[in-house]
C-alpha cells in the first residue's frame, strides 16, 4: 500500500451551513428579543431555574399511574 485514502466528509460543510442559519436568525431577531437575551446574558448562569423549571424533571405521567394498568 502507497498510503492511507482520504476519506471524504461534508462535515465542514454542514458546520458552514449550520453557522450561516444561525447568523440569519440572529439578524432576524426583534429589539425586544435582543434585550431580552442580553438582560439573561447579563445574569449569568446563577438565576437560571434548574429542575422542573428548566424543564428537565422526569415525566410526571409515569408517577401517576396505578398499580393496575402496569
């Protein structure tokens, strides 16, 4: 064997892609959705909710059910 063949990816592609529809969004954002991500940039991590307010509890429906329909 001369040497190792390139594997072709399009995986810079696709980061190009993904960073090219991030900026668009960025710049279609209104001033009230500007100041609102800048006042929460401002706060830091420390005010974020955590828990079930961050949306990341488990399913309460699963507490919820009776011993019967298991």
């Amino acid at each position: 064997m001369k040497g190792k063949r390139k594997v072709k990816t399009k995986k810079w592609q696709v980061a190009e892609q993904f960073k090219a529809a991030a900026q668009a969004a960025l710049r279609a954002r209104s001033a009230r959705a500007n100041r609102f991500l800048d006042a929460a940039l401002l706060a830091g991590r420390d005010l974020e909710p955590v828990g079930l307010l961050a949306g990341t509890g488990p399913r309460l429906s699963s507490h919820f059910t009776s011993a019967g329909d298991q």
